[in-house]
C-alpha cells in the first residue's frame, strides 16, 4: 500500500487538483462513511412507495394540467408572441416558405395540431397582438403548447428522486414549478417555450437515468443501457431542436458526460505516476512499516479501462443521436415549405430556384442545392439574423434582475370602463425566486469553500459538492451568456437558468435540514407560501378576471 509520503510526492507530479476531484478522494472517516450512508437511506426511505407513489405521480399531474389548462380559451385574442407563432404555422399549413431565427421542432409540434383541426387561419389574423379569434381552432394550439408544461411539474419530481434527495425536497420543487406564473403563463400560450423546457427537463431526467444504469454495472452488452443512452440524446437533441437557448442545457450534460469520461483516464495516469513513484522509494521503506489508514482505492487497470471505453462510446452516441434529431427536424421543415413565400427575402436565387413559384431558375453553371446544403444555407442566415437582433421593449429586463424577479411584462391587456381591465401579466412567484436565489448564493458558497479542503472530501462533502457544483455550472452556463447580447431579453429568457435554481433550492433543504421533522416543517412552510402567492395573483396569469386599476 501506498504511504502518505509516496501520496505526497504524487501529488506534486499530478497537482492536487487532480487527486482532490471527487472521485479520486477515497481516504475518508469510517464513521463519517456509515453515517451518510445511513442518512442517505433515510432520504430514499421518506419517499412513498407502491400504491402510494402511483397515487402521489397522478396528482401531480392532474394539478399539472389543471394549472396550464384553466380557461386555456381566455382571452380569446391573439397574445404577445402569438402574433409569430401563429403565422408561422400558417405557413406550415400552405407550405409558404418563411425564415425564423429558431429551429423548427417546437413550431412543427403546433402544425401537427393544426393540420388535425384543419386549421385555416390567413396571416391576416396575426397583424398585431389583440386581434379577435373568429372560431375556437386557436384553443388546439394553446393546447399543445400546454400539453408540454403540464408534464414539467412531474418531470422535476421525478429528476429530485433520481438525484436521491428526500421526498421533502421533491415536493419542494415541484411546487416552485408548479406556481409559477412565468412558466405557467407561457405555457398556456401558442408558443414553443413550454416545448424547450420540457425537453431540457427532460434532457436532465434521461441523463440522470443513463449515468445511474452506467454506475449499477451496466455495460454496453445490456440493452437497456443503450436504450437509456439514446433516450438521453433523444432528449438533448429535442431541446436544441426548439431554440438555440436549450444549447446551455445540453452543454451542461455534455460537460459531466466528458468528465465522466475524464475520471478513469485520470486515474489510470494518476496510478501510473504514483507506482513510479513507489519504485523509486522502495528501498527507503521499511519491511515492517505498517500500512496508513489513508488508502486511496481505485479499481483495476483494466475496469478503469473498460470504464474510459464505456464513457466515451456513451458520448459518441449521444452526440450522434442529438445529430439526427436536429437534422431531422429541418428536413421536415423544407419537406413541408416547397413554395414561395414571406421568408424569401431572406436569400439568393439559387436557393428560391428550389421553392416553387419563385420565378427563379438555376443559372448556367449553378447545381441545385442537396437538402444539406441547403440546411447550412439556411443556418448561416440564423446566425447573422440572431447577431443583428437589435430593438427596445418596454418590459424588456436586464440579466441583473431576473434572479429576484425585479421586472415581470405584461403579455395582453384589455381596458374598460371604469378603469377596469383584463391583462395577462407574467411575472414569477417571487417565494419560489427568493428561495432559488437563497439556495444559488448558499451552495456557490459551500462550493467555494470546499475547494480549499486538503485532507480529503467525507461522502457527504463528495455528494453535495458534487451535485451542486454541476448544478451551479448549469445556472451560470444558461445565464451569463445574457450579459454579452446585445438585443432585448425577457424574464422568460431566465427560466431554464430558474429551473435548475429550483433543484439547488431542494438540495439546499437536504443538506442544512438534516432531522426529518425539521425538513418537513421547512418544506411546507414555503409550499404553502407559493400556493398562496400563486393564488392571490392567480387573475393575473389567467387574464380572466376584471381587475381595478
């Protein structure tokens, strides 16, 4: 066995950093060892089993649904982005070819719908934000748009147990999604924001999945471990298939999958060095030295190896699947759109020679595009369209202040008599922004703090730092992008960044609320504080009720 000496000198070589990274601290208090293991069968034992749990995923969602579907039809006049949204699936019904600086998954989910209903409304219907429906066919659309929310409080359940916290915490969570009124009211909406948190969602629930069936053992001959790693490229795949925004969500989960990969490369290099470093001292030891109770345990060469393999067959896959999806959905998309229409401005004659009743032809010497040409075509005008973005919004806000929800925007307003009026107002639940933002400052803290430990991680330090630090990479990778754009932004902008706050928010609860009696107290307490707030600013999200001014 290696002494604390030859550790030393390892060290020196590799930089702690590299034996300091979760996985490599293995030299840990026995005692400390059994209790969390012991505390970790005490979160898994809170959670309600069989019968119970059946029951418990049912009413989530139900009272999924019920929030994002209540008077789906109100107002029955086109609202903020439906005006786009809308038009764009006009398009896809008469295949008229438009440009949109998104990419077209969540836009074709809308159409399915359509064409079931026989849509047939004309542009005309989506001039300007107030515009009157002239039938109910526009429920069916804001009701796709909805059927992809309503999952959401189920999917952060189902993710909290995955990431074994406690039943308190899950249900802490789920409830911050479930109240509110940013995700809610954008959901309810016919637009494809409620599509791309679903699926980013999602993205963190099949990984979650992958990796736990990668730790129990299995390997690449088990199908369901190739059945969990195309569900989880499938996932990442959908999210950056509705907009460029999901990019954040699936960097996250790239990065770990990466250093997944990482961890058995570095500690094969790391027992390399160290051996080297054994045969080196071995005539200074002594015969009869007993050996130090600090004992790095890693498994052998050759499991390393195979894990190394494993890792990276893994990504490879996932990368290929997110692939496929994504260039699936813009074959579809040209599929669909083969005729002249609003977004030919946008390019060259050799690209409208492909769309019918252009009036354009192929010029001598020109090829006709092959359709991936013609998807890099359309990509290099996504991203020039993207960077010349520019214009004021009144409710437009700055990155700065969403985290505490200082700016909401209203979405549709109707005035009366009397100074009465109806509006649909989104703005979050500010018990939910100000715990999540609490949990965010907090564990960036603990973090910090544990990069300064030099005598070993405990089990409880390697899954809490662990867990929050990858959690806190997402928050920051989803958010800080918006410092360096240039164009207007919204509250909404900040709810996949939101969203993994709200799991910080439970792992916040697990980690400083150890005493089950005392986690359940905490726990309800703010449940009950957003459902009140949710209640009491209900008429706003739903734009239903007459309101004073």
């Amino acid at each position: 066995m290696r002494s604390r000496g030859n550790k030393e000198k390892a060290a020196k070589v590799l930089g702690p950093e590299v034996l300091n990274v979760k996985p490599f601290k293995a030299w840990v208090d026995k005692s400390d060892t059994t209790s969390f293991a012991s505390e970790q069968r005490e979160l898994r034992n809170t959670w309600p089993t069989g019968l119970k749990f059946q029951l418990l995923v049912l009413a989530v969602i139900f009272l999924g649904f019920a929030t994002r579907y209540y008077v789906i039809w109100e107002p029955a006049e086109t609202v903020f982005d439906e005006v786009h949204f809308g038009g764009f699936t006009v398009s896809y019904v008469t295949g008229e070819y438009f440009f949109d600086i998104h990419p077209p998954l969540g836009k074709l989910f809308l159409t399915a719908m359509a064409r079931f209903i026989d849509y047939d409304y004309s542009y005309d219907q989506f001039k300007e934000i107030g515009q009157t429906y002239p039938d109910d066919k526009y429920i069916y659309l804001r009701c796709m748009a909805a059927f992809w929310g309503s999952w959401l409080p189920l999917l952060t359940l189902l993710i909290m147990k995955e990431m074994k916290c406690s039943f308190q915490a899950g249900i802490l969570a789920t409830a911050f999604i479930m109240f509110d009124g940013v995700i809610v009211v954008t959901s309810r909406l016919i637009l494809t924001d409620s599509c791309l948190w679903f699926f980013g969602a999602l993205a963190i629930y099949a990984c979650l999945r992958f990796w736990r069936v990668q730790d129990s053992g299995a390997t690449m001959a088990s199908p369901s471990w190739w059945l969990n790693c195309a569900f989880a490229g499938v996932a990442m795949g959908g999210v950056v298939s509705v907009k460029w925004t999901g990019l954040g969500m699936v960097g996250m989960l790239g990065i770990i999958q990466i250093i997944r990969a990482a961890n058995p490369l570095l500690i094969l290099i790391r027992g390399s060095v160290a051996q080297s470093v054994d045969d080196t001292d071995s005539d200074d030891e002594d015969d009869n030295q007993k050996p130090s109770a600090d004992v790095v345990i890693t498994p052998p060469p050759a499991v390393l190896r195979k894990q190394l393999v494993t890792a990276l067959v893994g990504g490879i896959f996932m990368i290929a699947v997110i692939f496929v999806v994504y260039t699936t959905t813009f074959v579809l998309h040209f599929q669909i759109l083969d005729r002249s229409g609003p977004g030919d401005v946008w390019h060259d004659s050799r690209f409208l020679a492909s769309l019918k009743g252009t009036g354009h032809t192929l010029q001598p010497g020109q090829s006709p595009y092959t359709m991936s040409e013609k998807i890099i075509e359309l990509h290099k005008k996504m991203f020039e369209a993207n960077s010349g973005v520019e214009g004021t919004h009144s409710y437009g806000s700055m990155w700065y202040e969403w985290p505490m929800m200082k700016v909401g925007m209203s979405y549709w307003v109707k005035h009366f008599p009397d100074n009465l009026k109806r509006e649909v107002f989104l703005g979050g639940n500010l018990v939910a922004y100000a715990a999540t933002t609490t949990a965010v400052a907090v564990l960036l803290l603990y973090v910090l703090s544990l990069v300064h430990v030099d005598d070993g991680y405990s089990p409880r330090q390697q899954y809490y730092g662990s867990t929050a630090a990858w959690l806190l990479f997402g928050y920051i990778l989803n958010w800080l992008p918006y410092i360096t754009i240039s164009r207007v932004c919204f509250i909404y902008h900040y709810v996949p960044s939101f969203y993994l706050a709200v799991l910080l928010a439970g792992l916040l609860l697990d980690k400083y609320f150890r005493h089950n009696f005392d986690k359940t107290a905490v726990a309800s307490v703010l449940v009950f504080a957003a459902a009140a707030y949710w209640g009491h600013q209900h008429a706003y999200y739903y734009g239903n009720v007459d309101l004073v001014q």
